[in-house]
C-alpha cells in the first residue's frame, strides 16, 4: 500500500505527498495535463517541442541543468499523447532547488528566437532519425492514420508531419505554453523523506505566486465506431516484411482495459505467450512477435506487431494470426494463464513500486486519471477479471470490422 497525502493551492496546483524514510533522495514530479492530442492539427508536434523548450531556461534561471547539476540532482522528461511529465531526483538536503527550478519555468519560460531555433533543430533531428531513417521509423505514422479518421490520435507524438516543427513560430508557442502549463493543469508529487507540512511550506513559497492560468476544457472529436475492415500496403528499404495489426478498444477508465491488459499479456507477452509458442516455434512464420495495449486515457488500440521469416507470404502470416485471435474467442483462455499474467503483471508493479521516481511517477498519474488512490487498487481490478470476460472482451475487439492490418514489405 502506496501512502500519500493531498493537498492544492489556491492557483489549482495539485500537491500529493509521498513520504518514504528509507531514502536520502527526494522525487519531484510534475505532470502537465497536455499532450499531441491537443493540438492543432495543422500545427501538431508542439507538446514534445515543449518538452525540449522546458529545458531551455526561464526568466530568472538561464541555464536550468548546472544548478541541478551543483545540486546532486538529475532530470528528464518524455511526452505522450495524452500528457507530459518531468520529473527531477535529488538529495533531500536540497529539495528547494528542484522547487525553485520548476517554478520558475512554470511562471516564466524564457521565450526567444534563439531558444526555439536550438530546440527546433534537435527535434527536427529527432525527426530524421527515429522516424524517417530508421528502418519502421514510420510504420505507426501510417498505422494511425490508418485507424484514426477524427480523433487526435491519428498523430504521433513527435508531430504529423515535419513542416509543422520546421515552421512553428514564437507567438504560436508562447501561446500553447499560457494555455497548457499552469497551475491549473499541473500535478505536483513530492516523493522522499519529506513532511507534508514542509513540503506545503515550499509549494506555497514558490508556486503560490504564480497566476493559475484559465481552465483549459478539453472537448476532442470522437473517433467513429468502425465499420468495416482496413487494409494498407506499404513499401520501404527494411530487411525483412512485417505486419502490423491494430484494433480499437476502450478508454483508459472502461470496464474493457483490464480484460484487454490481460489478452495481451495472454497473447504476446514473452517467450511462453501463445503467438510466439505458435507463430515463431512452431510454425516459424514469424522472427518474433509482439501484442501489446497503447494505454491510451482516451479509446486506445491493442496491437500485434511481428517481423516475418524470410520467405513467408505475409497473408499466411496474417492468417495465422487471425487463426490464433479465433482460437482465443472459441475457446477462451485456461485458469492457469488467466492467474499466470495476474500474477506476472502483479511482479512487475511491484518491482517497479520499488523506484522511488517511479511511485513519484505513477501517483501524478492516477491522480490525472481521477484519483492517486486509484494505485492502490490498481491489482484488485486485475484479481476480479474472470476468464470469461477475457473472453467476451477478445470477441467484442477482435471482430472482424474493426481490424486495421498494416503490411509493411520489403521493396
């Protein structure tokens, strides 16, 4: 069990404390409510541009790695479509320093010409290298494209296209910044050998001051129920074919996410799963395959993706797929797999509660999901799942009308 205590300031910040006596590190983590789906379509990318933007300097604080750096702490930050996160360890003796830090970039982010070009070529680079040289760099552009129609999703991360970074302007930054990164829209943890007190004491020195900003509502168009099934072809300079397949399921908070969690798991989770007991020892169809869940907080996608030996005709790949998805809706799954991936996705939440970063990490965000308590709940919900609405979830996702399959081949 997770304790923690919350608290928010008058300007909306949400503070929960997390105290741990056993380490002489503190965790500071800040969760901005804003992620590629909230932006423009026509000027996408700004989320992740921002996560380099942060680290550019404020106001009053020009370089913002060398005082952590004096200070024995380290930082990072990752964006996703749903939200972003930076996060900063720290010796405990020095905990004002990471307040300090981040307080000013949220009050005043040092906005000029020079900052942005910087950044703007680093992600570009970015760009470039994961994405457009890399071999499937661009697999999940086309695979989002291909499954999304309205909602924002249909974008990555990084952005849809590399114009959008190559021209974004100052005033459009500055812009997304005073909407999205504001008291109102932040979640702070504080995680370490600290007393809620104190640590309220500190929110209310450096964050009370700074104005809350507007409520920023989100009201994103709904990606359609789809209707019929979706097939692209695409061909590039990779050394072996691989298909990709995708299919819709349900937001991060419906009764379908733990049933699903647990299909893939099932599925494609390892060495022991079934599509790699079939498809890559048996069969040997495939080098190796994959089945995993997006986590998405809106309506997500549960992917199988898996390179095919050399030789193999991607369509008996993708049938052997299907066939092992039909096996799963006729039969259902065993006692002992469906208490196997329970116990297995129990392991490692565990081990990762072990990660003082991690804990600071993961109560921002149940906290933006709903309720930081929700952590704590988390594997009782798994417990409850029974095989049988495994299988009723495996029926209602893998219907055949909503199947997308990418096959991605070898020129």
């Amino acid at each position: 069990m997770i304790q923690f205590e919350k608290f928010e300031l008058l300007n909306g910040l949400r503070v929960i404390v997390h105290k741990d006596e056993l380490t002489p590190m503190v965790a500071v983590n800040i969760l901005y409510d804003v992620g590629a789906r909230d932006e423009d379509e026509h000027r996408t990318g700004f989320a992740h541009l921002f996560e380099h933007l942060m680290f550019g300097g404020s106001v009053n604080i020009p370089d913002y790695d060398e005082p952590l750096q004096m200070a024995g702490g380290e930082n990072n930050a990752y964006t996703t479509n749903d939200f972003t996160n930076y996060y900063i360890q720290i010796p405990k003796e020095n905990i004002e320093t990471a307040f300090w830090l981040e307080s000013d970039r949220m009050l005043s982010l040092a906005f000029s010409k020079k900052s942005l070009e910087v950044q703007r070529k680093v992600v570009i680079e970015e760009f470039k290298e994961h994405y457009i040289n890399k071999p499937y760099g661009d697999a999940w552009k086309h695979m989002r494209e291909l499954v999304y129609k309205q909602h924002p999703y249909k974008w990555m991360t990084i952005g849809k296209e590399l114009s959008h970074i190559e021209n974004a302007q100052l005033d459009d930054v500055k812009a997304f910044f005073k909407k999205h990164y504001n008291p109102l829209n932040a979640i702070m943890c504080v995680a370490g050998n600290v007393d809620t007190e104190a640590v309220k004491a500190l929110a209310e020195k450096w964050f009370g001051d700074i104005p809350s900003g507007e409520a920023y509502t989100r009201a994103l168009p709904v990606e359609p129920v789809q209707q019929e099934a979706r097939e692209q072809t695409v061909y590039a300079d990779v050394p072996l074919n691989a298909i990709y397949k995708a299919w819709h399921i349900g937001d991060r908070l419906s009764a379908q996410y733990h049933p699903a969690d647990i299909i893939t798991e099932i599925m494609g989770s390892g060495q022991s799963s079934r599509l790699f007991q079939k498809l890559v020892k048996d069969l040997q169809y495939f080098s190796n395959i994959n089945c995993y869940h997006t986590g998405s907080l809106n309506p997500g996608l549960l992917v199988i993706e898996g390179k095919l030996v050399e030789g193999i005709d991607p369509k008996l790949g993708n049938q052997a797929i299907e066939d092992s998805l039909q096996e799963l809706m006729d039969h259902g799954i065993t006692v002992e797999e469906l208490e196997k991936s329970v116990n297995k996705l129990d392991a490692m939440v565990a081990f990762e509660d072990m990660n003082l970063l991690a804990r600071a990490n993961n109560l921002a965000y149940y906290e933006l999901l709903g309720d930081a308590g929700m952590m704590n709940t988390e594997m009782e919900r798994y417990a409850q799942v029974s095989a049988a609405e495994v299988q009723a979830a495996a029926k209602d996702i893998f219907r055949k009308e909503n199947s997308n399959t990418l096959y991605y081949l070898k020129q």
